[in-house]
C-alpha cells in the first residue's frame, strides 16, 4: 500500500484546506514585505540612478538608518514573540505528559483500534506489522510479517 494519508488532501476537511492556504499566502506576503527593503538597498548600493533619487527625496543616509532601526526592532519583537511561543507550547506539552503514562489493557487497545485479540497478540511476536486502512484513515487489518520461529 502506497498511498499514504499524508499525501492524499482530499481527507482533509476544507476548513483545514482554507486555513492552511491563508497561512501560506501570510507567510509569503510577510517574507515579501521583509525582503524588499533589502532589494531597495541593494540596489541604491548599485547606484540605480531612479532609486539614489528615491533616497534623496526621502532623506538619504540618515533615513535609512531610522528605517534600519524601525526593521531592527520589529525582527527583535517577532523573534521575542516566537520564542515566547515555543516556551509556552513546551511548557503546555509538558503538562500533558503524565497523561500519558496512563496504563491502557489489550482489550482497550483492541477497541480502539477495531482488530481482535488474536491479530493483536500476533503482531506482538512479529518482527514487522503491515497496517491497512480504509479510505477514511481508519484502521481495517493488521497483517504480522516476518514472524520468529
């Protein structure tokens, strides 16, 4: 079996579709906005005479570095904000850790997983498991490969 859940988006519901698209297109929109001022530099550097204008009209050198500490900042406040957002996503995973250690019986597992006792125990002597899944990501079978002897 090849096609992987991952790989197939139509079982993503569209909402998700959606919300993964306007973070795509913000994302691209905030790196464009980023990045031109450094073509704007880069050029002015290279002497393009529409754009030394430019700079001359909006107050040279000295504007330049006022903009270069506007930008300085705003990189520092979303890279506060980021690591702001990864410590509070650890902590909150560290939380729900001791959930996890929550002993859970064969017969739990097997209801949850919809497959019996016996494939269960089977799969547990097997060196390999081959997992099938209907076309809503459900697991269907459990097949144990390359048993022991």
């Amino acid at each position: 079996m090849k096609a992987y859940i991952i790989n197939n988006p139509q079982l993503q519901t569209l909402g998700k579709r959606i919300s993964g698209l306007l973070v795509l297109v913000t994302c691209w929109l905030m790196w464009i906005y980023l990045l031109f001022p450094l073509f704007t530099l880069s050029g002015w550097l290279m002497g393009d005479k529409k754009l030394v204008t430019e700079m001359r009209w909006f107050g040279g050198y000295k504007s330049l570095l006022q903009l270069l500490e506007i930008y300085g900042m705003t990189l520092l406040v979303i890279a506060m904000l980021w690591v702001c957002w990864v410590l509070y996503h650890s902590l909150r995973k560290q939380a729900v850790i001791p959930a996890a250690n929550i002993l859970v019986n064969d017969t739990d597992l097997c209801a949850f997983y919809k497959v019996n006792n016996d494939e269960l125990q089977h799969c547990r002597q097997a060196s390999a498991i081959t997992v099938y899944f209907d076309e809503h990501g459900q697991i269907t079978r459990l097949e144990p490969t390359n048993t022991p002897p």
